[in-house]
C-alpha cells in the first residue's frame, strides 16, 4: 500500500495541537491477541507491520506512569494497517483488578469503528461467511448502516460510499490499487470514523475543537434527526456530533446515555480500553502546549524507544479532562527496524498536514 501523499500543503496547524498532522492510530485493549490480529487481517483485510512485548516493569512503577494502569501490569502489543490511511493499535494486557467485559456503547467509554465500504450487501456477504455476528434486522434501505460484532464483542459499523466535500474526511469511491485480496472481497474503501462515548458532549466537543484543533463536521444532533440506522440496535439514542480530525481522519462524540451501566471509561488495561494517538512532527512542543492546558495530565515526559520493531519513536500519553486517554508520537516511518522484516508499512500522513483536505 502507499502512504498518503497527495493533496499535502506547508500550511501549519492554525489551531490546537502544535505541529500535528493527522491521527496515527486507534488503540483497543483486546482479550486475545492472536484472536484480534486474526480478525483484522483475515477479515478485514488489515496488514501485521510488526508485534511488540512483553512490555512491563516488574520491579518499577513505569507501567503506572507512563501508560496509566497497575504498575504489575503486562502488555502484548500489535500493530496493524487497515485500509490506506489508518492504523490500529491492539492491546492484550494481564493485570491486577483488569475488567474483562468491554463497556455498552451507551456507558462511557462505549465505542466502535466505523468503516466504509463499495458494496453493503456485498460486504455483509463476506462478513457472514467469516462468522461475523450481524446484529439487528436485514435492512437494505440506500444508505442505511449495518452493524456488526467482533468475536470478543467489539462494534463495527458499515456503510456504502459516502459523498465527497470539504467537511467531513470520506474514503476515495474506489479501492485503492495496492487492495490485498481480502479487501477486494470486502470491499473495504477505509476507516470512516471512531466513535466515543462521553459523559459531557458539549466539554468533549469543545476540548477536541479548542484544545486539539479538531473541526465540526455536523453539529450537536437531537435523535430524532437520524433515521439512517446510525445506532446500533436495541442502543438508547442520544446526541452526537461528528468532528474532522485532521486530513484523513473523523471522530464521532456520542452523550452517554441515561440507561448507561458505567459512568467511568475503562482503563487502558480493561478489556475495551483505548486511546488515540496523534502523528506530530515535534512531541516536546506538542507536549509543551498540553502542559498549559486545564484539565490534561502528562504521563511524565517524552521519551523515544531505543530498541524493538520501532526503536527511534518518540512519544508521550496523556490524561484528558472528557475521559479519553490520548498519545502524541512521532516515528521515523522509512527508518523502523521493522521495516527489515516485512513489505507490510504503517499508514503515514505523508506529505499531509493538520489542515490539508485530500
């Protein structure tokens, strides 16, 4: 597959997080590994770049400072592409006082990913024969998603090809030329958007628009203005909005709602933890300006990895005020000792920047 490099402008970040350039990846804590990695590929289509682990501090308290859970904790991790602009970061992790139940898509700390694809029915064709669980009536209306389960209870939501503006990011109509055989039968065009549960809409909204740079796609909506399918079956409706998150990426904020079961997000180390990371060309000035900000806690300070698959990253986690823990990061794409290992490469922004709109 080739990274993003069309469409790229010198334009800096006019807001939000200095020096960003588009999200890197989306992290999930699954219960298997082996499992999660199986069903991204094999299903989905996604591409192994590299695994990474065990990573723990047996004596120290590294694991707490750093990535926030149990010092004791211990993690396996993998990194896979999916479509031609994303990545997903896949975590199996033991720890002490771990919750193996992932949350409700109305508690917070509910989640999905959403994908698109070039044919629904053709889709949900290839889905069924892999033994992937549908969820709600057949229901082929023009437009309409479709919802679906992981084998360990993760959502994912499916629709056709979307229209191309400036607002929202929208994967190319086509199949991108490097599509393995798995995507072809899929027909998986990208990665549509994340979506979070949050226990404050308007505070969520305001700290990805004021703090991150993010952009309204659509505005705060009632549930009674959706009649798309846009929730999965049996949820409760609540309010929503959609934000542009850079040049190849969207991210969905859902109000919790009140039937919600948990009023606390899961811990990275829980099973249906999360984060999402942000590709920045300089961490230190990235972290520099989340020092200043109300409410965000930096997990100590940046450092860079100096040996394993992707010795030379620099990064840094970070706690957020609306409950979504968030990395900044930046890799030496073209460098990684990975790379040696395998034709299979991270998504990259390129030539991208916060603001381009390919």
């Amino acid at each position: 597959m080739l990274n993003v490099s069309t469409a790229a402008s010198s334009t800096p970040v006019l807001a939000g997080l200095p020096t960003a350039r588009a999200v890197d990846h989306y992290a999930f804590t699954v219960p298997d590994l082996d499992e999660a990695i199986a069903f991204f590929t094999g299903v989905l289509g996604g591409e192994l770049c590299y695994r990474e682990g065990p990573v723990e501090d047996p004596a120290g308290d590294w694991m707490t400072r750093k990535l926030g859970v149990h010092a004791r904790a211990r993690a396996q991790v993998a990194l896979v592409r999916l479509g031609p602009y994303s990545n997903l970061e896949l975590f199996e992790y033991t720890a002490p006082g771990q919750i193996t139940s992932p949350p409700g898509p109305n508690d917070v700390g509910g989640h999905h990913l959403a994908l698109m694809v070039a044919d629904l029915d053709t889709a949900e064709e290839h889905l069924r024969r892999s033994a992937t669980v549908r969820l709600g009536p057949s229901d082929a209306r023009a437009g309409t998603r479709r919802w679906f389960l992981t084998p360990w209870g993760m959502l994912l939501s499916l629709r056709g090809p979307g229209r191309r503006d400036d607002r929202g990011f929208v994967p190319a109509a086509t199949l991108h030329a490097d599509a393995n055989a798995v995507e072809r039968s899929l027909g998986l065009l990208g990665v549509e958007h994340v979506s979070y549960t949050v226990a404050d809409l308007a505070a969520a909204t305001a700290f990805f628009t004021d703090v991150l740079g993010a952009e309204p796609v659509e505005s705060p909506q009632h549930p009674a203005d959706r009649s798309d399918g846009h929730w999965p079956p049996g949820t409760e409706h609540s309010r929503r909005t959609l934000l542009r998150t850079g040049p190849t990426a969207n991210c969905e904020l859902i109000q919790s709602g009140t039937g919600a079961l948990r009023s606390r997000p899961p811990r990275n180390s829980d099973v249906g933890g999360h984060h999402l990371a942000f590709y920045v060309d300089d961490v230190d000035a990235a972290a520099a300006h989340l020092r200043e900000q109300e409410g965000v806690t930096l997990m100590g300070e940046p450092e860079t990895i100096t040996q394993g698959p992707i010795a030379g990253d620099r990064w840094l986690y970070f706690s957020t005020p609306i409950g979504i823990q968030m990395e900044i990061i930046n890799m030496p794409d073209g460098a990684l000792p990975y790379e040696a290992l395998t034709s299979a490469r991270r998504a990259t922004p390129g030539g991208l920047r916060w603001h381009d709109r390919p």
